[in-house]
C-alpha cells in the first residue's frame, strides 16, 4: 500500500535535497562512527537505514524493545544486506547500569543520535507515566549528551515535535524544555535537532492503528476535525539524517511547507485508507453501534467508522514548526527549513527544575498538577489544554 498516496502526496519531499549533498553524506558517514538511542523506533530504524546504506565505520543501535530490534536487523539483513563496518544492536535501556557499563566499555562515538521518546499526548493523563515522560524526554537526553561530552563526541542530535512550537499539552512542553537544556548544553558539544510533521503510520500512531483495526476485525474511530501535517517513515529518517550531518550547532531542522506537504484529517486517510483495501467507508453515530455492524458490514465491502470532533486534552488545533520569536533560515535547501535556535535559557531556572524532579522522586509521589505548575514555571507562555478528557477513555 502507498503511504505517499494515503497521506495525499504525490512525491518524497527530501529526495533533491538528499541527492544535492549525498556526495558529503556519503563521505563523512563512511568515516564516522554512529551510536542511535531508540533506534528501533518508526523514526530510529529509518534513521539507522539511512546510517547503514551508506557504510559507516561503526554503527550501533539501543533500544528498550528486544522485539523491535530483532525485527530491525531482519529487516536490514532482508534488504540492504551487510557492510563492512561493525552493526550491532543492544537492547538495553539508556537508564540503566547495562547501558553506563556499554558506553565505559565502547563509548566512542562521532555521532550520538537520540531518537527515544515518549510521544504521546495520552501520556500525560496520569502523574506516573508524566514523570516518566520527563525521565525519558529530558532527564535521559541530559544524562547521554554528558556521556557524549566526555567520550568527546563530533555530535549529539536529538528528535523534537512541531509540538514543542507553542505547545499546548505535556508532551511538546517536555520537549520545548528539552530544548532549552539542548540550548544550555550546546556550549560544550555541537547539537542539532528536528522538528516535523507526525509520521505516518508510525508504532503507535492513529494510523498504525488502522491496520491493527482492521487485522482484528474492528472498527475505526477517528477525528474530523483536526488537520495534521505528514511525512514518510523514511522522509523522517532522511531529515534526522541531515539535521546530524549538515545542521549546524543549535539548528533545528524542520520540513517546508508547500503543495507537497499539506494538511489532511485523519479522517479523511481512514477513508483513502479503506478504499485502498477494498472497502467503502461506513459512518456510524456510537461506539456500540460501529462494534454491533462489525459483524456483517465488513462481508459487503463496507467497514464501520466513527468520525467525531476531538474533545480530549492536548490536541492543538493546528501545527506549527516554528515560532514567531525564533530565527528562520529557508534558502540552504529546498524543502528544509533551520531554526537557528537562540532559546533564551536560564541557568538557575535549569538548576531548580532539575532539583525539583530529583526531591520529587526522592519523596516517591508527586501530583499532576505539581508537574503542571513546574512546566508553567519554566515556560510562563505555555498554554496547556486541559478538558479532563483523554484518549484511553475513547475506542
């Protein structure tokens, strides 16, 4: 199944760009040596194929899923075969002793590039999984860019969301601080970033979803009234990619707006998506009603669905890349755009939200809204979208 025709394109938004500098990509990446954290991700395994075709001296991949990493060497092994350079993969989680002892072992690294993340807006529904969202989204990237400090890294990359531009729920905001420290950090080691677009049929995503739905014979749901922007699993691996090669200290990276890259509903794919499979659209008013017809409408080619309006915390109803204060570069490329990051951070505000998680996890309980009040005391401009209601309470 075409992705590019799902998502309403006709055509890879990256490719002359790729091509325009591949001569560089290929050279500098035959002599470096690559660490990816959350490599066996949507986002990590693209970016660890675009890593692996073009022969690097050393390429290593960690990742929390066993799973997902078998899958990812199958997956290479099936299709681009094998390099003369080390791969190998590590599944280990990146706040762990197993991970420290790797990196004391064989912590030599040209490029560390950190694709782990908590992504979800639902993440943000419970304080536990919030203060684990902090853990992975800042804490672990504080704790792998000193590592690579140490261990004298060319670069660090780290993958952001066009969420982190004005953020409105936890998750961007997380990365937005993120940000701020990447900012502060940046003193001592080259870092660049990206922001993009949501990645279409990526784990755990709506999209992702629709193939689950169907394989289990159930219906789908989706909104029909928020438009996002999408890119490709390997349009997200090559602006990773390019951000770690060709960004500059402090450059996030972000895809262009154009024809190419418009806004869809993801109601609107889970109808190009049936039509793909052989199926018409069939809308329904209730959950109880869509689960009912799943037992005759799917033998008359007709799937039922359910398309309501979002009323759940977090959902912004627009995306954006970057933000009105923030310096825009868009002439170097084509279809990539730089924000030349000068986030504006404060060292003793840092310090404070550091220590502040530390007594909190020291106390071993903490509040929703202690960790809300802590992000609207770092970024006072963030306008977080709570209605009390969440995705884990919906079909």
């Amino acid at each position: 199944m075409e992705i590019l025709n799902l998502i309403g394109r006709k055509n890879y938004l990256f490719t002359e760009d790729i091509n325009n500098c591949n001569d560089y990509l290929l050279k500098e990446i035959k002599a470096s040596s690559f660490l990816v954290l959350g490599g066996a991700g949507s986002i990590g395994q693209a970016v660890t194929k675009e890593i692996f075709k073009r022969h690097p001296k050393k390429l290593h991949v960690v990742d929390i899923s066993e799973n997902n990493l078998v899958e990812l060497v199958r997956d290479i092994r099936s299709s681009l075969g094998y390099i003369h350079g080390e791969f190998k993969t590590f599944a280990l989680d990146i706040h762990s002793d197993e991970y420290n002892a790797l990196i004391a072992a064989d912590g030599s690294y040209d490029y560390i590039l950190n694709l782990s993340a908590l992504k979800h807006v639902r993440s943000e529904k419970d304080p536990y999984t919030l203060m684990r969202m902090i853990q992975v989204n800042i804490l672990n990237t504080l704790h792998t860019i000193q590592q690579a400090k140490r261990n004298n890294a060319k670069k660090y990359f780290c993958v952001s969301t066009d969420k982190a531009a004005n953020p409105v729920n936890m998750m961007g905001a997380s990365k937005r601080i993120m940000e701020l420290f990447l900012s502060h950090e940046s003193k001592d080691i080259n870092i660049s970033t990206a922001r993009f677009a949501n990645v279409a049929f990526s784990d755990g995503s709506l999209l992702h979803g629709f193939n689950q739905r169907i394989q289990k014979q159930q219906p789908i749901v989706a909104p029909n009234d928020i438009k996002r922007y999408f890119v490709t699993p390997e349009e997200s691996g090559q602006l990773c990619l390019m951000s770690t090669i060709m960004g500059e200290n402090n450059d996030i990276f972000f895809p262009k707006l154009s024809e190419e890259l418009h806004l869809i509903t993801f109601a609107e794919i889970a109808e190009k998506y049936l039509h793909a499979i052989g199926f018409q659209v069939y809308e329904c008013t209730t959950e109880e009603e869509a689960r009912i017809l799943m037992d005759h409408l799917p033998k008359e080619k007709k799937w039922p669905c359910l398309f309501t309006p979002s009323d759940t915390t977090g959902e912004k109803d627009f995306e954006e890349f970057f933000t009105d204060n923030e310096e825009i570069y868009l002439d170097k490329f084509i279809n990539l755009g730089i924000v030349k990051n000068n986030l504006p951070f404060n060292t003793e505000k840092l310090s404070f939200f550091l220590d502040k998680i530390s007594t909190l996890k020291k106390q071993g309980s903490w509040e929703k809204q202690t960790l809300v009040d802590l992000f609207h005391f770092m970024l006072p401009d963030f306008h977080h979208l709570e209605t009390g209601k969440f995705l884990d309470s919906k079909m």
